[in-house]
C-alpha cells in the first residue's frame, strides 16, 4: 500500500501536487472559523462530571443561567487624583457603565481576511456593579464578555471595550484598571507579540540556514517549508473538521501545539527523503530522476510510516484518561500526524520526482561522492570505545535526573511572577480586598425531593464557611428563581490560581461543607480553585494509567518491528532515561532554581508522549540501520560504526530543525516549561539516545541484541539492497 501510494504520486506528481493545493488553500481558510467552533473556554468542562467542582459547575449553569462560554473581566475605577470615592463620584461611575453596558462593541476587521471566513464576536457587554473597597479607594466593575478568552476576535472586542472604557472614565477624572483570566491573556499576548514574530522569523531562517548548509541548494532549502506549511494548513482543517463531526471540545492551546509538533516532524520526514534522494542520484545518475524518487519514497516510506505510526500510538492511549483535556488532545494529534504522514506518502515525493536533480540546484555534490567526515569518524569512535560512551551517556541523563527529588506539580499560573498590567491591577485590589474578591470560590447548595431554600436556612453554613482560616469575606447568600438552589460566594485570602487556594478549597472548605450542609440539601464547591484540585486529582489518575499504557504500546510496535525481545528492551530503557532526565532537568530549572511552584500538570504527560514517541522514531531510524549493517560479513562493532556514519547527519539534522520549532513554544504565554523539556528532550532523544547509547550498546552486545531471532537477510524486514543492485561501498553515505 505504501508503495503503490508513493509510486502513483512519483508517476503523477502535478496531479497530487495540485490535489494538496487546492486541500491546503481551501483548509487553512476554514481552519480558523472551524477552531473556534470546538475549542472550549472553561477549564473546568474538561473534566468528568463525577468530580465536585464540575457538578458546582453545571449547578451554576442549569440553575442560575451563567453561560459557560463567558469569561468576565474586572475593572478598578478610581480617582486620578487619588482620593477617595464620595457619593458624586459613585454616581458617575454608575453612570458611565451604564452608558457602557448599552454601546456594542464591534470587532475590529482584518484586512487580510475575508469577512465570511471570520468568526463575529461583536457584542454588548453586561456590566454590573461588583464592590466598593472598605477604605472607598476604588470600585469594582464586573464585565461579562461571550466567547473563548484565548479567541483572537474575542481578544480584540475586549481591547476595543477596554480602550473606549478607559477613554470615558478618563474623561470623568477617573484612573482605570482591568484584570482576570481574559485581561492577563491580552496583556501577556501584546507583551510576547514581537517575541513570538522573532521567535517564529528566526525558526524559519534557521530551517532555511541548515537546509543551504545541508544541501547547497536553493529549491532544498525553501520547499521543505512550503510543503509543511500546505499540510499543516490541512491538518489544522482536518482536525476541525473531525472535532465538528465527532462532538469533542478542544482546548484552546492545542492548535499552536499541532502547528509546532507538525512543522517539525514534517521537515524530519522530508529531511529524510532528501538525504536518501540524493545518495541515490550520486550512486546512479544514468537513471532518471523520477524513478529514483519512486524507489526512494517507497524505501523510506516505510521507515517514516513506522515512525509516524508510533507517535499515533502513543498518542492514542489517552483516550484512557478522564481528564477531558487529556483526552481531546490525543485523537487531535493523531488526526493531524496522520494528515502529515499522507503528506510524506504523496504529496513529498511528487515534489522529488517533479524537481528531480534540480530539487539540488546549484549544489554540484551529485557528481562527486563525499569523503570520510565527521560523521565517519564519530562512527568509529562510538565502536572503538563503546563502554566509555555507555557511561558517559548514562552519566549525563543520571545527572539531569536526579532533579526529579522533591518534583511537584504546578495546576495554575497565579503563583509564578507576572509584570502585566492586569497583574497590577489584581495586586491593587488584593491590598484592600481578599484575593479572590474578583474569583470567588463558590459552594452551591440544591434542595433534595423538590425541596425550597431560604437564606435563613442557609445561615449556619455560612457562619461555618465564614470561620474557615484562609476565607477572607463571605457574600450573602443568592438563591435562584424558585428557591430551589442557592450560591454562597467565598473571597479567599489567597490567589484563586495559587496552590494555597487550591488546597483551601479541597480540604478546609470541602470539610466544612460536608460538616454543615443543612439536612434535605446537597452542597458542592466550584470555582477556580476547586476545579484545579479537582483537575490534580484527575491528572493524577490519569498519569498511573497513560504512562503504562503507552509504553506497552509502543514496546509491542517495536516487538513487531525489530522481531528481537533485547533490543525494544533497550530502546525503551534508554528512551525512559531520556524522559526521566528532561523532566529533571525542567524541575531543576524551573521549580528549585527559579523558585517556580512547581512545574506544569500537563508537562509529564505530553512530555512521555512526546520524548518516548519522537526519540523512539529516532531510535528505530538507527536501529534499522544497525540491523541492515549486521547483515553483511564481518564484525558487529565495524556495523555499527557503518550505521552511525550513515544515519548521524540526518539524525542530527533533523532533531536539531525538531528542537528549534519545540523551542518557538516559548514565545506562546505559558508555554514556557512545555518548550525548555521539548527542546532538551529532542536534542538529548537525537544526540545521545540515538546516536551515542543505542550504537553503543549495540556494539557491546554485538549480534546478541537480536536475541532470540539472529536476522537473517531472507527473513529482514528492514530495507535491504536487491540482489541485482550494487551494494554500496563502505564509504558511501546512505542515510535515512
């Protein structure tokens, strides 16, 4: 199947050329409006609807109408001059936000957009008194905004409202200031706005840069990009698609974390096509170009189907966790390293066969064969002395592990440091208020058989609550339409995002609930800082579950793969190594040395998917090699010192243009800590998993690392020359 695949695209390469144009301009179009159909806005709808904070959730949206796509901003007034509010300026606050609850707010147009392909988050704002601080220093304003805070349109209506809000209050002698989840998400994105247009420019340069050093050529420098680019253009609209058809939410982050992962998987499978491409034109330049394409793409192909095929996999077993999050994201990458493996299958070598020799144009490498390089050197370097690699390697993923003492888990951002303005503002208000005046933490009550509720009722519990160290004010008591449900609002002490918080509401506040829930009636606790306990104990679970799966997962692929019991075994090892040093090493970074919380939830998980799925894909790459290498006469360690002359420059290429698109995650707010552990963990999947311990160990265990099927070359299932074909001499680059 992937012959005839890879065959008819090299017979028809215009044809699947503009096949994937047409699916890459038409896709990246719908893509945006399609993502802002599944993506969903609150957290706490990840997760399964056993948990407390989510079923306080469905309370608050079923009985008290709040409307799960809103996101609410805060907003300070106060007096320019500094003084306190009187009654004349209260009035005049009141005055202007209703003006301002009454004005819709349009969205800006984008003029390199057609309007039909951009969703309107036009809208009127609902806006409603919130508190007066004791000290009369300031008023809060309580914005309620409809739509996803990470939406770019929803973004820009909130700009629009902020600036014209600020215009006005100004104009009344007032000083404003804004804060929550969709004012921080603003004020971090301008920050990191030229950031991450460097970070991204310079990605590409650097894709460019290695691509000319590479390959001396202009055509295999620039269609790489362009023909990831088409493709992730239909990725990103497949999984729309697939999410609009299937029902499932996704988070708002995972599209950024799609494009990335895709832009560099894609080069690495393209990398590797050219690298083959062009040993296979300098070996056989009586042939025509397009017939060495076909041979190539279907050589190779199965290489990359392999690899693609394991980060599927790997991916796949979170359909086993509970955590919604989790578990959207999985079929989410699947779908979208399917859409790029078909890519790899078609539209990759149609491009081979249409440029032929050109694809290497003006490079005049195709008429010489190279001679012994680093690579040929380091090789026989990692055969000659293979303990010595083993320990050294062994050392330096030890090391870096060691981190892990003492790691914890980090489920919120209120704790790590923020300059932003909406920081500021959070921080004026917690000086005369309590932290969580502008995110409470709310414990809902319902009445059992039908049962009505009534504040009086209610008040030993909130006299309990209002007892409870850490809870700073207690809000009266709001009972629904037909008294049937009722909400009391906590103002903790604490950040609502803060690890303290989070444990307030999962054990003290929880207690006292369950303590003092008046008879007749059920009591859950919701909020920020419930539901990221909540989501701990989830991620927790889910972690126990994930982790074994996806490594038996890919065990048995390699089992498959390799027909050898030693050798997935190695592999494995040495890839879980790998993933215990980087997530090391990020604990060391981020929690013990920049005084971090912790670090991410999600870091381990997607982490171990990532390290063990794409540092496998290298170390079957060199494996196969190593196994092809055995077949031929002559000593094991010589073989091994053969593969890794032979796979190095496309390993280390490829894992190097990999960790640079990991490392551009940092210019995405909170993405920090994702993009540190992905970029060392390629680097250190690629550089000294696949290229210094697995040759290493293989050149000590010899043949013996087939065990217990020696391969024979009748029986390989790797790639092997035809029995017509010259082999190529031992100094001839031949590479994956």
């Amino acid at each position: 199947m992937i012959r005839a695949l890879t065959g008819y695209s090299t017979r028809h390469p215009w044809r699947v050329i503009t096949l994937w144009v047409v699916l890459g301009v038409v896709l990246s179009a719908l893509a945006p409006l399609l993502i802002g159909r599944v993506t969903q806005n609150q957290t706490g709808d990840f997760l399964p609807k056993s948990y407390d904070s989510a079923v306080a959730l469905e309370i608050a949206e079923k009985r008290f109408g709040v409307n799960p796509d809103a996101t609410t901003v805060t907003v300070l007034v106060s007096r320019s001059d500094g003084k306190d509010l009187g009654a004349a300026d209260r009035k005049r606050v009141e005055a202007e936000a209703a003006k301002l609850a009454q004005r819709r707010v349009t969205m800006p147009k984008e003029d390199d957009r057609p309007e039909f392909l951009v969703p309107d988050r036009s809208q009127t704002p609902r806006i409603a008194p919130a508190i007066t601080a004791p000290d009369r220093s300031f008023e809060l304003l309580s914005v309620e905004l409809i739509g996803n805070r990470t939406d770019k349109g929803v973004q820009d209506v909130y700009r629009t409202f902020r600036d014209d809000a600020r215009t006005r209050f100004s104009e009344a002698g007032m000083r404003t200031g804004f804060t929550g989840g969709l004012a921080e998400a603003v004020d971090t994105a301008d920050s990191h706005e030229t950031a991450a247009k460097v970070g991204g420019a310079l990605l590409m340069g650097l894709i460019l840069l290695i691509n000319v050093l590479v390959f001396r050529s202009v055509l295999a420098a620039l269609l790489p990009l362009i023909a990831v680019a088409m493709i992730i253009g239909v990725a990103g609209g497949a999984v729309a698609g697939t999410a609009l058809l299937t029902g499932r939410k996704l988070d708002a982050g995972t599209p950024d974390l799609i494009s990335v992962v895709l832009l560099g998987i894609g080069i690495d499978y393209l990398l590797f096509l050219l690298f083959r491409f062009r040993e296979q034109l300098r070996a056989r330049p009586e042939q025509s170009a397009r017939e060495v394409a076909g041979q190539v793409a279907g050589r190779v192909g199965t290489a990359i189907t392999s690899a693609a095929l394991t980060i599927v996999a790997a991916f796949a077993t979170l359909g086993v966790a509970t955590f919604g999050q989790f578990r959207s994201l999985g079929p989410a990458i699947a779908v979208a390293v399917l859409v790029m493996l078909l890519g790899s299958l078609s539209l990759f070598p149609a491009l081979l066969a249409a440029a032929g020799r050109k694809m290497f144009w003006p490079s005049k490498a195709l008429r010489h064969e190279p001679g012994e390089g680093r690579a040929a050197r380091f090789g026989a370097l990692v055969a000659r002395r293979p303990v010595t690699m083993v320990v050294a390697s062994i050392g330096l993923l030890a090391a870096l592990a060691a981190g892990l003492a003492g790691i914890r888990m980090d489920y919120g951002q209120g704790d790590a440091a923020s300059k932003t303005p909406a920081a500021a503002t959070a921080a004026e208000i917690s000086r005369a208020l309590p932290a969580g005046v502008s995110d409470p933490t709310s414990v809902f009550v319902t009445a059992k058989d039908g049962g009505t509720l009534t504040a009086d009722r209610l008040e030993g519990l909130s006299h309990t609550l209002g007892q409870v160290k850490g809870v700073g004010k207690v809000a009266g008591t709001v009972l629904n339409k037909d008294h049937r449900a009722a909400r009391i609002d906590l103002y903790l002490t604490a950040d609502p995002q803060s690890q303290q918080a989070r444990e307030l509401a999962s054990g003290p506040v929880r207690a006292a609930v369950a303590q003092h829930t008046p008879a007749g009636t059920t009591a859950h606790v919701g909020g920020t800082a419930a539901i990221y306990a909540d989501i701990a104990t989830a991620v927790d679970h889910d972690l126990k579950i994930v982790f074994p799966v996806a490594a038996a997962l890919i065990a048995l692929i390699l089992l498959l793969l390799l027909r050898s019991l030693l050798a997935p075994l190695i592999l494995m090892l040495s890839v879980g190594l790998g993933f215990a040093a980087t997530l090391g090493a990020a604990a060391l970074l981020f929690q013990h040395g920049l005084g971090r919380p912790g670090v991410n939830f999600t870091l381990p998980l997607i982490l171990f998917l990532f390290v063990v799925a794409l540092g496998t894909d290298y170390n079957i790459l060199i494996t196969d090699r190593i196994r092809e290498e055995m077949l031929q006469p002559g000593p094991a360690r010589a073989a091994v010192a053969r593969a890794v002359r032979h796979t190095a420059p496309a390993i280390a290429t490829a894992g190097l243009v990999l960790a640079a698109s990991f490392a551009t995650l940092a210019t995405t707010p909170g993405n920090e800590q994702i993009a540190f552990a992905m970029t060392l963990g390629i680097m250190l999947s690629a550089l000294v998993l696949s290229l210094v311990l697995v040759p290493a160990l293989a050149a000590l265990l010899g043949r013996a690392i087939w065990w217990p099927l020696r391969p024979r070359p009748a029986e390989s299932g790797l790639p092997r020359h035809r029995a017509t074909e010259p082999v190529p001499a031992p100094d001839r680059v031949t590479t994956y």
